[in-house]
C-alpha cells in the first residue's frame, strides 16, 4: 500500500495544537476532494492561513516575554526605591544623632564631639546615603578626623 492509493491522511505525531488543527482540517479536505492531487491543492491553500496563526502566536509569546520581564524590571525598581528611601531616613537618623550627641557632649568630651560632629558624619554619610565608600574618600575622611582630633587637643 503506497501513498498514492492511501487516502487517509497518517495521524498527527506532535502533541503541538497547531500541527494537529492543520492535518484535521487537511483530513477532512481530503475526506471531502477524494484524490491525493486535490488533497495537495488544499494543503498549499491551507498553507499560508497556518503561517498566519503561527505568525501571531510567535508575536504573542514575544509580547508574553516582554510583559514578564516588564514586570520583574518593575518589581526590582520598585525594590530599589524602597531600598534607597529608607537608606535616606535610616542616614538622617544617625546624622541628627551624631550631631545632637556631639553638641550634647561638647562641653565634657570635646574630642568625642570633634568626632560625632566632624568627618565621621560625613563618611558616615557617604556609606549610608550615598552608597559611596571609595578608598580615597575614606582615606581624606580619615586624615581629616586625625587632623581635627589633633587641633582640638592642641587647644
């Protein structure tokens, strides 16, 4: 038994929907022309509708990758403010504290307050509001807390 004198269309062997809508609809062409020559006729007519549709699902998956990763770009920006915006507070709340402290003990310990309210702030606040913390700045951060600390005690 050839090809040519079969006029059942073989079974679908993939599990993807659109092979198995195409050879139904090509099944039932053949079904309805009866020969093999009209049964080809109607494949190359069905042939550029099943482009189409796979034209459109492929843009459909696109559109579906592109949403998700839409979305997880958003999620992480969203994260990244909230990261940020309590970063600004959390380094407010020290930089008040250390200024308030540093006054507050001004009087007693003025090497503590040399320290509370000098350079520390400020690599403080580079670390934690600015998210810098370089070598170099740490550095000058450092030689200047040595420098205040010195003149303060030369006073």
């Amino acid at each position: 038994m050839t090809i040519e004198n079969s006029s059942a269309v073989p079974a679908p062997r993939d599990n993807d929907p659109l092979v198995s809508a195409g050879l139904e609809i090509a099944m039932k062409w053949g079904q309805a022309l009866g020969s093999p020559e009209q049964l080809k006729i109607a494949l190359e007519a069905l042939e550029p509708q099943l482009q189409r549709e796979h034209l459109i699902r492929v843009k459909q998956l696109d559109m579906q990758a592109k949403k998700v990763e839409y979305d997880a770009r958003e999620k992480r920006d969203k994260l990244q403010h909230q990261f940020k915006t309590v970063s600004l507070i959390v380094g407010a709340v020290f930089s008040i504290a250390m200024l308030g402290a540093g006054v507050y003990v001004a009087k007693d310990a003025w090497w503590l307050a040399s320290l509370l309210c000098g350079p520390s702030l400020i690599g403080m606040a580079l670390i934690i509001i600015l998210r810098r913390h370089d070598a170099a700045i740490m550095k000058a951060v450092t030689d200047t807390a040595n420098r205040a600390t010195n003149a303060a005690g030369q006073v």
